[in-house]
C-alpha cells in the first residue's frame, strides 16, 4: 500500500472572454498590455454574428497579439472558422455540438465544451476527447447554477478526472472560491471589462486571487 499523494496541482491560470466583438481595433491595441500584465493562458473571442469572411478578417485581426503573448486563441462556438482565421481552438456550447466539431479540430486544435447540466455529460466530454470542461457558464436565459454548485462540480471533477475542468467567474470572490475548488483555470470576462479601474487592474486582481486561493488550499486537499 503506497501512501504517496498525487502531485500537486499546477497554480491556476486566467481564460480571459473578449467582449462581443464587431470591430477588433480597440482590443487589438489593448491586448498586448493586458495580456503582459497577468498570467493568462488563453483568450476566449466572442464575436458578433455577421457573414463569414468578416469574422475570419476579425479572428485573423486578433490572433497575433494573442499567440504572441503566449496565450491561445479560442472562437466561442463556430469551429468552422478556426483553422481559416489562425485560431488555435473552439469553445463548444455542449456534447452534440462538441461531436460534429471534434473531426475539423483534432487533432491539431483545442475542443474545449461547456453546457455540461450533469455529471453524466460532463463524464461524455471527457471520454470523447474534451481538452476542457467549463462550468457555471449561464444558459441560454442567463440563468446559472449558484456559486456553491458551481465549486461543488469543479471539486468532483478535479478530484476524479484528468481532463483540465474551468471555472466561470462572474466576480472576483467567484474566481478566488473556484480556484480553491481545484479549477484549473478560471474564465472571467464581463467583470473585468465593466471595472471602472480599467480591465487591467482588474485583469491583476483576479490573478493574484486565483494564485493565492491555490497557495492557501491546505496541503494535500487542493480541491477541499
């Protein structure tokens, strides 16, 4: 009988969504700033929905900054469009949209999936290939699982699963819980972008919280 505990979970890392994107200009000057300034693995473009060609011209606008600061770039939805923008993965909103894209995405690109409403589905994405899950995400009505739901699910599937599980953040004690519960990164978006100190600031905040929620976890129960 070994008594040996697993290793320790890697800090967590910031997924920072874009606001709706119509025209990249302003994000593309501001990207490289923000993204300098936290620990951010991974950028989530929500794009306005318009003809093709125009969100290809928007991926292709923001691609660059984002890679160049070392952080991946994921479209919300539209697996279609990633390889043809430069984008490094797609954000799938549940397991059937997660089935009919994984053949244009892997095994060169990032299928991560969220929508997940029971551990059943989560389990599914797991076992078809998911490269993440997120959860707590809002449905189509904007309704969201409460916060202690949300940490409880990231617990079980950080305990028991080896796929990276996300948390999504609406506020900064929500980043900091989440982070404690074992997520392996942390989504924040929209508080970020409406905090009167600017988005960079803000962008620092959550970062240290996550960061400081992982340090304090006791010893050996990252995820309690």
């Amino acid at each position: 009988m070994s008594n040996k505990s697993p290793p320790p979970r890697p800090a967590p890392r910031l997924y920072l969504a874009t606001p709706v994107v119509d025209d990249p200009a302003a994000l593309v000057a501001e990207l490289p700033g923000l993204l300098a300034s936290a620990d951010v693995a991974a950028v989530l473009l929500r794009l306005k929905e318009t003809d093709q060609r125009s969100m290809i011209t928007r991926i292709k606008a923001l691609a660059p900054p984002v890679q160049k600061a070392g952080a991946a770039l994921l479209v919300d939805g539209h697996p279609e469009l990633v390889a043809r923008g430069g984008a490094d993965g797609a954000h799938l909103p549940g397991i059937a949209a997660m089935k009919e894209a994984l053949p244009s995405l892997k095994p060169d690109r990032i299928a991560g999936v969220g929508g997940l409403t029971t551990r059943h589905h989560s389990m599914d994405a797991g076992e078809m290939g998911a490269d993440y899950l997120l959860f707590g995400e809002p449905d189509a009505k904007g309704q969201r699982p409460s916060s202690q739901a949300i940490a409880e699910r990231l617990d079980w599937w950080a305990e028991l699963f080896e796929p990276p599980c996300v948390g999504f953040a609406t506020s900064l004690q929500e980043a900091y819980d989440f982070a404690a519960s074992g997520a392996d990164f942390v989504l924040v978006g929209e508080f970020i972008w409406a905090d009167p100190r600017g988005p960079k600031a803000a962008l620092i905040e959550a970062d240290a919280a996550i960061k400081k929620a992982h340090a304090t976890a006791p010893a050996g129960e990252e995820h309690g």
